[in-house]
C-alpha cells in the first residue's frame, strides 16, 4: 500500500541559548524578523526569512499579485572595479560585457568551462570602470577572483544587503519613498542613486517575481537594510497596502512578503551582522 508522501522543509530559526553561530550572517535587521517569528534558509550564508508567524502564505501571495510586497532577500552583491573590470566580465559572463552602458542592468548569466550553470543574477555598471553583481546563492567569488589574476581589476565584498518592492502598485510608491521623488526616468534594467530616508541608496527595475518593481541596494559602504515604519500612502494605494519609507526608530514589522510599511536604516547594533 502506498504512503502518502509529504514534503518537508529544513528552515534555521533562533533560539534563546549562549554560544555563538558559525558559518552564516544575519541581516542588519534581524530582531525585526525575530519578532514576527521568522523561520529562514541559508542563502549566500545570509539568513533569509522565508516565513513568519504573522502572516500567511496565501496573504504574501495576493498582496504580490494586487497590491506591493516587500521580501528580504539573500542576494549578495559583490564589487568590480579597475581598468581591466570589463575585460573580465566578458570573460566570466555569457553576454558581451563591454556593451553595458553605465547607470543600467543586464541579467548576467556565468557558466563553467563545460556550460554548466554556476550562478544567475543581475549585472549593474555604475561606472566605466566599477561594476556591482547582485548573485543569486552561488559559488561565484571565487571563480571571480580565480579569473581576475594578473589583471588590474579589484573584487570587493562592498558589505551591502539587498531587498524587493514588488507587486503591481510599488512604482506607484516610488516617488513617495524617496526624499526627492525618485528619477525622472525608471526604465527596466535602469540603476539609479537616491536618497531614502536621508542614506544613499541603489535602485534598479529588477525584481524576480515577474511583477512590477524595483529592488534596494545600500552603497558607500552603506548597508541598506529596511525597516518597518508607519504606511506612506500615494494616489490610487490603499494605506493598509502602502510601502512608506521613515525614519528607522519605528516599530518594525518585517514579513515574507508583506504589504505594510518599510524604512530604510543603518545596522542593528544589539544583533551584528555578522
């Protein structure tokens, strides 16, 4: 007779017990994810909520489809920058580097020498000669830095966190967000700096959830986490459905996919990053 097959999931959650962890990092904004009762995988070694206790799947699901989600994301950026940044790009990339104009995005796919997937994510050129790789979990730094010998070429971990606004009301939040209503221009694939909350940020029109958005992405060194603050609504939103961007000192509220407000802020002291 046969059994019926149900699948089960391995997820990291926090206990409260001494010792330290080995091997993984949490996000600037861990003890908000605490407090909703996240569950996480390991993603790029960064905990990476993929549940928590106040809210339902189904929610996250429709409040993507109808209105604006915001998920914490694992992705990992790494720096390249110098003379020789393209030359190496086009060696590492399947698509031709060099043509990538400065301030846009490219979905960069790299392979092993038998063509083999090592790793997908999006490619930004903020510079002639500065690139940033947003990776999705791979084994990349390291077949990066392996090909990057004997060329002028810098790879820098520019310790930076990445996180999507998505669903098909999220531009609609954009000038909102943004301290001096956002660019003038957002095409997809477009990079651009602005200023959230009074810290410098990185937006590009990407997001892997095949709706409408953008994702965040601290610079200068900057961590560029996000925290949940009071809703910010614009024309056409609904508050309980808003993405506002505040000052970090609010309360958090931070979910899977969640439709109330977000902030952007600085690092978590009483919970390194690390």
């Amino acid at each position: 007779m046969a059994t019926e097959h149900v699948a089960l999931r391995d997820v990291v959650c926090s206990l409260e017990e001494p010792g330290w962890n080995y091997g993984h990092f949490r996000s600037p904004f861990y003890r908000y994810d605490v407090a909703e009762g996240a569950a996480y995988c390991i993603y790029n070694r960064r905990m990476m909520p993929v549940s928590v206790k106040t809210s339902t799947r189904e929610e996250g699901y429709w409040a993507l489809r109808r209105d604006v989600t915001r998920l914490d994301t694992g992705e990992l950026p790494t720096e390249i920058a110098g003379p020789d940044a393209g030359r190496l790009l086009d060696r590492i990339f399947t698509r031709r580097v060099s043509a990538l104009k400065p301030g846009r995005c490219s979905y960069g796919v790299a392979c092993w020498p038998d063509g083999g997937l090592l790793v997908d994510g999006i490619l930004i050129r903020l510079e002639e000669e500065r690139f940033w790789y947003v990776q999705a979990d791979g084994d990349f730094v390291g077949w990066l830095r392996a090909h990057a010998i004997g060329l002028d070429v810098e790879v820098r971990n520019p310790q930076s966190w990445v996180h999507q606004i998505q669903g098909p009301k999220a531009l609609d939040l954009l000038a909102d967000a943004c301290d001096d209503d956002g660019p003038e221009q957002f095409r997809y694939f477009d990079a651009r700096e602005v200023a959230m909350g009074g810290q410098q940020v990185l937006i590009t029109r990407t997001g892997w959830t095949g709706e409408v958005g953008f994702e965040i992405v601290g610079v200068h060194g900057g961590i560029g986490g996000l925290l949940v603050g009071e809703p910010l609504a614009s024309d056409g939103v609904q508050p309980e459905a808003a993405v506002g961007f505040v000052l970090p000192s609010s309360t958090a509220d931070v979910g899977d996919a969640d439709r109330r407000g977000v902030a952007v802020g600085g690092v978590d002291e009483a919970h390194p990053v690390g």
